[in-house]
C-alpha cells in the first residue's frame, strides 16, 4: 500500500507541468497584453500632440469664422484621407486667435459655421453654440473644445493630434498653450 | 447503392457520429411545441449561416484599410458581377438578424421558456443578442463611409464618458488618438474573428443546450413549473404525446427558414446594397450623420435625453437593463409560465416595443436637428406677406437670413426645433417677442449680439403679424386691463 500523503512521480511531474505553463503562459502575456494596449501606453504624456502649422494669419480675415484644414501630426500608412481633419478659426482682430474643433462637444458630430445669425449649429441632436464657441443650446454640456494656438511670424500654429470627445479632451483644454495669441 | 453504404460504414466506425446524431435529430419534442411560434431560433440560426456565407463572399474583395475601403466597396457594387447582390444580401442579412434575434427573444420571454431547467440557455442568449449588437455596429464601421466614421466619434464620445478610464478607453478603441486606419483594422478584427467566433461556440452551447433539456412545451395557463416535479412532468409529456424532431416537427422550421431566406433575397434585390454614402474624409463637413435602422432608436434618445441625464443613462442604462436580462430566470425561475395569466411580462414588452418603435420613428424624421438648409431654401410662404408694411418685409427678411428658419417652420417648412412660428402673435405679446429674440431661453440662442435694433424692430414686426386670421394677437395683459383698445 503506498502511503496517500507520499507524492509520485508522475503527480509531482504533472505538478511541474501545471507550473511550468503557467510561467509561459504569463511570460507571452506581457508582450501580448502591451501589444494590445500601445495605443494607451504611447499616447503617454500627450505624445500625440504636436504643433501644426494652419496657415498665414493674412488668410483669415479679421472678425470672420473660417474653416481650415490639416494633416493629423500622428500618420500611419493606411490612414488614407481620414487624417485630413477640419478645425473652425476666428480671427477675433489683430492676432487675437480662436481655434476650435469640429466636433461637437456633446458627441462628436461635425458643426457648421452661420455666418448671418453668428452660430454654429449640429446636424446630429441640435446642439448650438455662439460665435466664441460657449454653448448656447443644445444638448451639450459644454462649449466647443478649442485648440491651443500661437501666431508666430505671420503663422498660426495650433496643438493637435488627438479627437476631442467629452471625456478625453479635459487635460488638454483646462492648459494654457505655451504662448498662446 | 451498395458501396456508397460501405463508404459511409468505414467512416462512422472511425469518426462514431451517425448515432450521437440521429439521437438528436429524433430526439421525441411535445406534440403542442410543434408550432409556427417555436421557429425564430432556427431562422436566427439560419440567417447566421447565410451571414457567414456572404461575409466571406466579401472579404474575398473587401479591403480592410481606410484608404481603401471605401473604392473597394464601390468595386463590389459596380465592377465586380453580382458584387452588389453579395452586399445587399449581407446587409439586409443583418437587419434580419437583429430583427429575428430579437423576436425569438420576445417569444422566449412570453412562453416562459426561460423558466427553470432552461435559464443558462437564457443567458447564452442574451450574451448572444449582445454579439449580435456588436455585429451589427462593427459591420456598420466596416462600410467606411462617412456614416461610419462620424458614428465612430459617437462611439468614442460615448466611452470617453466613462469615469477616469474614459480617455484610455477611447484610444484603445480608436488603436490611436483618431478615428483612423488602425480604427478600421480593429473593428475588422472585432467583425471577422472575435465576435463570430464567440459567436458560433455561444450558439453552439445554446443549441446543445436546447437538445438536451428539450424544446419549451406549449405552456398551458395553471401548470406551474416547480423544480421537483418538471423534469418528470416533461419526460412523461414527450414519452405519452410526443414525435420524433426529425421527421415530424422540422418541417415548419424549414419552411419558415426558407421563406426568411426568400426574404432577405427579395429586399436585397429590390432595395440593393446600402452605401457606402460619402468618402470617409473628416474635411468634408456637410453632412448629417445616421446609424443604421437598429440603433436609430439610441439617436432619438441621445436626443431627447436632458443633458444632465445623459452620461449617466448612457453608463448605467446599459448595464442595468444586461443585469436585469441576466437575472431574469433567477427571478422568477419557477411558476406561471403563460403569458395569458403574466400581464407584467406582456405590458414590459408592449412597453419597450413602443418606446423602441416611437424612438425609431421619430429618428426618420429628426424634429430635433436644425435643417441646415431652410434659411436659403424655403422661402417665406406668400400668405404671410399678404398687405404687409415695408418693416415687416424687412422683419421677413431678417427671419430668413439669421437662419431662424433652420430651428422655426413656417407654413409647415423649416426646421422644427423650435416651435412652428405661425401663430406666434397669438402666444407672445411684443415685449415677449423682443425679450425672447435678444435673450434666448427654453433652449433657444440669444441673438441680441447678433442683431441691430433696426433689425430687431423689423423682425419682431414681422413675427407680430403671424397670427390666423380673425384671431387677436396677444397683447400686454396691463394695456388690456386698462381698457385701451388696440
């Protein structure tokens, strides 16, 4: 009779066995758990944000809303036209700048710019929002997110890279641009 | 013959299928279960093949890259033979789904089924909806048209709302800081491996479990389901009034599976594939984004929804209502099992059938979204200019071109956002009419910013004379008191 408490060879190499695939399984793991999350772990430290040129100042003209466009900084091969994007810029006067985006802040749709009655309205669930970007009606909660900009020797340069959505874009909009117009 | 007899002899003796097979094809269901009720989940199991079938069919063209995506889609629907029909069937194949998904559903619930020993193929089948659901979005972004990419930032300004994880959340789902080609490469992972294969272990599980537990019998108003007692109940019922599955209860899911599959052709051919509407290209802005038929019902609500309400309907709605799916065969896993004798259950699904429905159909015809184009497209209707003053055909003008026309209709045109301004003299007196133009309020922009007070003048002028004819135009209540005659 072998004693119960005594371990064979073969349980104790089963045992090992068990083990051993676990310290593989978590060893391929990693590599797999921060493949899956690089999009997270790269975007550290507002690393996707660069500074983009948006054009001379002398093309927006003073006290008008102009749509203007630019190539997201963050490019991969495959993303064709989608990283062409659209922002709204209001030459207040001088080099008085505002830049916003054109998603809507409630969700993302794209806003249209109204010249006559000095809105911007969505097309998605009829947000509105005045000519400086504060709400106006609308489901929004808040006013159009802006882009931190500079106007440098005739340019304006705006800080971008990342879809505004409601919940993201808190960081970046609550901070001073360094040398904001 | 004889051979073909052979052949299949030495097969079975190596793979041992035929006889765990023909047990569950002749497995003996309940006469009463033999019903044109009881054929949902074989049509949901049918369409599901077919949407495998075409789904392939696809991706031997379909490219999955945002810069491609879109031209090889206008490939398939013009250069490619038949390419068109492929998508179409692929297209309204998933809106059968959902919609077949969902009945079966509905009947479940009704006929009890879910009741005990049935309640994890309950919720196999609810995480089998929620598949489904995420099927449908996905397939939805894989048509990488404009529709898609804007209803991605819906997406992602959904998720952006979660607490604290919100903006990690966004970026994983986006595979980047925008909607961009790893976007599309993600969901076509999500769309063509992940969610089908999940999808057929789920149905698997759901229909092995259907085998070995047996088909819902017609449930009968007064026989009560109690744990002791049911599984005998049933084995009795199916021994004394019972027929084999397989030949004598599938033909009407045949027929009926046939007849969905009819179906699907038929709208494929005469409503063709859908989209892809306009290139995916962030820089073009005049457009109007839509979801697909099944989440139009969410567009309304996001609508609708006061802006306080949102966030916390959108996070705590879902789980709620998956939680309370899932509970449901715990909560009542015993007793009554028909719907004549459950009136909370029948109400529940009335109910939300109606609100789904009401949801639906206001989102065909989005009261709540400016009409972009009214200001310059609609003119103001004649009548309304009748023997009018010089001032109030300036007023008319200053309505038209400060796009009041986008958010008030006017003889039925124009947005309806706001109000319909025909009879608005009768509502507002002068000074309200002033007070409102400048100030806004009740969710209406201010325009004192925007407006001189010569056009304020003639615009409330104008807006004074919308009233019916032979009805009196609101007045200052004081002036009426006083008993000055207007």
């Amino acid at each position: 009779m072998p004693d119960e408490n005594l371990i064979s060879r073969r349980g104790l190499f089963t045992k090992i066995g068990v083990l051993f695939n676990g310290l593989v399984a978590v060893a391929i793991a990693v590599p797999i758990v921060r493949f899956l999350l690089s999009s997270i772990t790269r975007g550290r430290g507002n690393a996707y944000l660069s500074w983009v040129p948006l054009g001379r100042t002398s093309e927006f003209p003073e006290g008008e809303t102009r749509l203007a466009t630019f190539r997201n900084p963050y490019v991969m091969p495959t993303d064709g036209k989608t990283v062409d994007t659209a922002c709204w810029v209001r030459r207040i006067e001088g080099d008085q700048f505002q830049v916003f985006a054109i998603n809507c802040a409630h969700l993302g749709c794209p806003v249209r710019w109204f010249a006559q009655s000095g809105l911007f309205m969505c097309p998605c669930h009829g947000g509105a929002y005045y000519r400086d970007g504060s709400r106006a009606s609308g489901p929004p909660e808040r006013g159009l997110f802006e882009y931190p900009h500079k106007v440098e020797n005739g340019l304006i340069t705006i800080q971008a890279g990342e879809l505004f959505t409601p919940g993201a874009s808190a960081a970046l909009i609550g901070k001073n641009p360094p040398c904001a117009g | 013959m004889r051979w073909l007899t052979q052949i299949g002899e030495w097969f079975d003796h190596r793979l041992q299928l035929a006889a765990p097979i023909r047990d569950a094809a002749e497995h003996r269901v309940p006469r009463n279960a033999s019903s044109w009720f009881y054929v949902f989940g074989s049509a949901a199991l049918t369409v599901f093949m077919l949407q495998i079938v075409t789904g392939i069919l696809l991706a031997l063209i379909y490219v999955p890259s945002a810069s491609e995506a879109w031209s090889s889609l206008q490939a398939l629907n013009h250069d490619v033979a038949l390419g068109w029909f492929i998508r179409a069937m692929h297209g309204w194949g998933s809106n059968f789904m959902v919609a077949i998904v969902l009945i079966h559903m509905v009947q479940v619930f009704l006929f009890g089924a879910y009741k005990f020993p049935r309640e994890l193929t309950w919720i196999i089948g609810v995480f089998l909806l929620l598949m489904t659901l995420g099927m449908a979005f996905s397939g939805q972004v894989l048509r990488f048209d404009q529709d898609a990419y804007w209803g991605l930032g819906i997406g992602a300004s959904i998720a952006s709302r979660v607490p604290f994880a919100g903006p990690m959340i966004v970026k994983l789902m986006l595979g980047g800081p925008i909607i961009a080609g790893a976007t599309l490469s993600r969901f076509f992972a999500l769309h063509v491996f992940v969610i089908p294969g999940m999808l057929i272990g789920f149905v698997c599980l759901h229909v092995l479990m259907v085998l070995k537990l047996g088909i819902n019998e017609w449930p009968m108003p007064g026989r009560l389901v109690k744990r002791a007692t049911y599984e005998r109940e049933y084995h009795e019922l199916t021994k004394k009034d019972g027929e084999p599955f397989v030949p004598d209860a599938i033909w009407k899911d045949m027929f009926f599976a046939a007849f969905i599959l009819i179906a699907v052709a038929a709208c494929a051919i005469y409503f063709g594939p859908f989209g892809p509407s306009g290139q995916p290209d962030p820089t073009i802005i005049q457009t109007a984004p839509k979801p697909d038929y099944f989440f139009l019902w969410l567009y309304a609500l996001l609508s609708l929804l006061p802006p306080s309400m949102e966030t916390p309907a959108l996070l705590i709605g879902p789980v709620v209502a998956i939680i309370g799916l899932l509970l449901l065969p715990f909560l009542s896993g015993e007793g009554e099992k028909s719907w004549k004798r459950r009136p909370i259950a029948v109400l529940t699904v009335l109910l939300i059938a109606i609100t789904l429905g009401e949801f639906t159909h206001l989102a065909g015809f989005t009261p709540w979204s400016p009409h972009m184009n009214a200001w310059s497209g609609n003119p103001v209707p004649e009548r309304f200019l009748h023997s009018s003053t010089a001032l109030q055909r300036q007023g008319a003008l200053v309505f038209q071109s400060k796009q009041c026309r986008n958010c008030h209709s006017l003889g039925e045109l124009g947005g309806q956002r706001g109000p319909a301004l025909d009879s608005v003299a009768v509502r507002l007196t002068q000074d309200q009419l002033i007070r409102q133009v400048i100030q806004g309020g009740g969710n209406m922009p201010a325009y004192g910013k925007n407006l001189s007070p010569a056009e304020t003048t003639a615009l409330v002028a104008f807006l004074e004379t919308l009233h019916p004819e032979g009805q009196v135009p609101a007045r200052e209540a004081a002036l009426r008191e006083g008993g000055v005659q207007p």
